[in-house]
C-alpha cells in the first residue's frame, strides 16, 4: 500500500478569491491615552499598532458575511455556488449552531455544509489546510475559508497588556482545485502543546467554568495573556516552523516573495524575517492600521496586498503563525491569482 508521500496528487488547491471587511470604528493610540495610562510612543514602540477596528453593527458572523459578500461580488459569483463554509474564529456568535451556519442561510449559500474551527491565531492556517484537503480529495469545488473575531467583546479594556492590542476583522479566501501542480497549496507544518494552556486563555463561560454571577465578578469572560512568556515562543514558533517549511521544500529566502505572518506584534513579525534570512520588506504587514485580529490577519494582509497589486500570479509565501493553545504552523503556497 503506498504511503501518504507515495501518492500522487492530482489537485492542488489553489486561491482563486478574496474579500474583507473592516469596522468603521477606529481606536486610535489617542483613545487608549484617554481611558489607560499609556501614549501612542509607548504603544507603538512594543507593539507596532497605531490603530484597530471595532465592530458596532452586529457579531461575528455580520462581520463573516461582509466579507464573504465582497469575495462574490469581486467574482461575480453565486453564494449556491460554494461546497463547503470554514470559519475559522474564537468569538462564535454562540457555541451552537455554529457561526459557519448562521453564514451559510444568511449568505444563501443552500448548498453548502460548514463548521467553525477554533486554533485561535493559528485558526486560519489550520482551516485553510482542511480546506485544501478537502479540495485535493476530488470530493469539493469550492471551499469558502473565512477567518472572523470580534475580539473587542472579550477584550478587557481596562487591562494595558491586552486591549491595545486586538481588533475585529473579517477576511476571506476561495479554494478551488487546479490540475497545474505549479500553483496553489504546496505544503504545511502544523503543531499544537497543550502546556501552553496556562499562559494565553479565557477562563469563563465554557463547561469548565460556565456563566454565573462570580465568573462576571471575577472578569473570567476576557482573555488572559501572560506578555512575555507569550512573545518568546511565539517568535521561536513562527520563526523555527518557517524555516523548517523552507527547509523540507528546498527553498531559500530569495525563491520566497512574502512571508505573510500573523499580525500579533511588530517586533515577532520582524525577529521572524530576520531569523529566516527575509528582509523586512518581505515580510507582509497591515498590523499598524488593524492590531490584531486573530484569525483574520493573514487573509486580511493577503487580500490587501493582492488588491495593492503588490501580490503577483506565481509569487512563493510562507504563511506563518503563533497563538492559543499553544498552536503554531506555517504553510507553503504559490499564489495563482493575475
């Protein structure tokens, strides 16, 4: 019997849309000077961040649904059209149905079957290789991956460590399948350690601690992110699983176009680049205008940069990411869209 590497391969999935949506409320550094004890110097100098958006209209899959639609329309295509809906999020409207349903009747989508995928920062590298294994099955066509979180409703803003640093966002991809194994999905490296449970998390509102009056007291429904042990192995993560991608698929920095990494902090984006030999210019970043986003930064900087022109068909990535769990990964593709 052949093994997974002895098989062959007859699809690749390949990106052939993309679409966003952003809040029109900004929170500028300005805001956080009016309401905490910090400066746009203090922030901008740890973090990158000059400004993030805030959802005021509706929830996670408002915000999921905007950016699908704007995914069709820049196709001219049919919600009926898609297969299969991923949204990747760790804001679900509630735990059930799942935020892929409610997307699903909302964006008329009948003939599509979905489900939410939680890997918080990592969420989007983990639903876009289920998403590129379905594809490469032969079973689907389309497979609609939409990373979404609204982080500002579990954010504490009174907390300086952490609500300066997120924002809400919703950013889209299509994969379809292509028989030009040149382009699409190449190739992924994804892990997760359960140890690292203890320093990123929100205690409240799950079966281990479920809603009462004392985990409200007790501001157990806002996340918790111990800064430093956090930012230490993400840069090792994201830095070590990109290299070794590279590595695995012969490449060198000079055969890579971008490295499209999650957009938690300007200082892990830039210590990534360095320790894979990438200049920073290389290195895709939109953290200064939308913090972080969690499962949206890395469709989000795709879509951006595509729609700049500054993204171009054949062009080699190296998708990059660090976040709860722990969970961390990277993904080799070869960008298809003229």
């Amino acid at each position: 019997m052949a093994t997974s590497k002895e098989m062959k391969r007859f699809y690749n999935a390949q990106i052939t849309g993309v679409g966003m949506y952003l809040p029109e409320k900004v929170l500028d550094n300005h805001y956080f000077e009016s309401i905490l004890d910090t400066n746009d110097e203090w922030i901008v100098t740890r973090t990158g961040i000059k400004e993030r958006r805030k959802e005021e209209k509706g929830p996670t899959s408002y915000m999921a649904i905007k950016a699908a639609e704007d995914l069709l329309k820049s196709k001219n295509m049919s919600a009926e059209e898609i297969d299969v809906i991923i949204v990747a999020t760790v804001t679900p409207d509630m735990f059930f149905p799942a935020t892929a349903c409610i997307v699903q009747n909302k964006l008329g989508a009948k003939n599509a079957w979905g489900f939410d995928l939680s890997a918080a920062c990592s969420g989007y590298l983990f639903a876009l290789k289920t998403g590129a294994s379905l594809i490469e099955s032969g079973a689907y066509k389309k497979v609609l991956i939409i990373g979404a979180d609204k982080m500002s409703t579990i954010v504490d803003y009174t907390d300086r460590n952490t609500c300066l640093l997120f924002g809400d966002a919703a950013s889209a991809l299509l994969l379809e399948p292509t028989e030009d194994l040149n382009y699409g999905f190449k190739d992924a490296l994804l892990h997760c350690d359960g140890s690292g449970a203890d320093y990123l998390y929100m205690l409240g509102g799950g079966s281990l601690n479920p809603p009462t009056h004392e985990t409200v007291d007790q501001n157990m429904h806002t996340l918790f992110q111990d800064g430093k042990t956090v930012f230490k192995e993400a840069v090792k993560g994201m830095a070590d699983i990109s290299v070794d991608i590279m590595k695995k698929n012969d490449l060198k920095s000079d055969d890579i176009a971008y490295l499209v990494p999650h957009q938690a902090n300007l200082r892990i984006i830039d210590a990534t680049a360095n320790i894979m030999g990438i200049p920073k210019e290389k290195a895709m970043v939109n953290i200064h205008k939308y913090g972080n986003t969690t499962a949206a930064t890395i469709p989000l900087c795709l879509t951006e940069y595509y729609r700049d022109g500054k993204l171009k068909k054949g062009d080699n990535l190296i998708l990059a990411a660090f976040g709860a769990g722990y969970t961390w990964g990277s993904i080799y593709l070869t960008w298809s869209l003229d």
